[in-house]
C-alpha cells in the first residue's frame, strides 16, 4: 500500500489462479477496470487502468491493423 497526500493506492499484485481464467499474473488497483491480457505464449495478465475500455479499443485497433 502506497499514500500520496490523502490518496491511498491499493494493488493486488503477482501470481493468481482463477478457476475461469486459470492461473495469472495480476496488476491491478481499479478492479471495475481490470480486463485480461492472454499472449499466443498462452501467458495471461489482468491489468487495471483508467479508461481501460478506451485502452482496450485501442489494442484492438492495432492488433486488428497489423
């Protein structure tokens, strides 16, 4: 837990395991914002941002481009 001023960060960090998703590595400190990461590797990440939908239209866009 970090404290900037009178804001408080709380992150979930590290390996997971999910019985939907398996197991994970986890970043997140927004979970209404967490979305997952799965690489062709098979590796799975659930990341949290804000904006996150915003985030994630925008990879889309680029995978959709290449």
């Amino acid at each position: 837990m970090s404290a900037y001023g009178k804001v408080i960060i709380l992150m979930r960090m590290g390996n997971f395991y999910d019985k939907e998703i398996g197991r994970h590595l986890r970043y997140v400190g927004n979970h209404d914002e967490a979305f997952l990461v799965e690489l062709k590797s098979g590796k799975k990440y659930v990341l949290s941002c804000e904006n996150s939908g915003r985030v994630i239209e925008l990879v889309r866009d680029k995978l959709r481009a290449y």
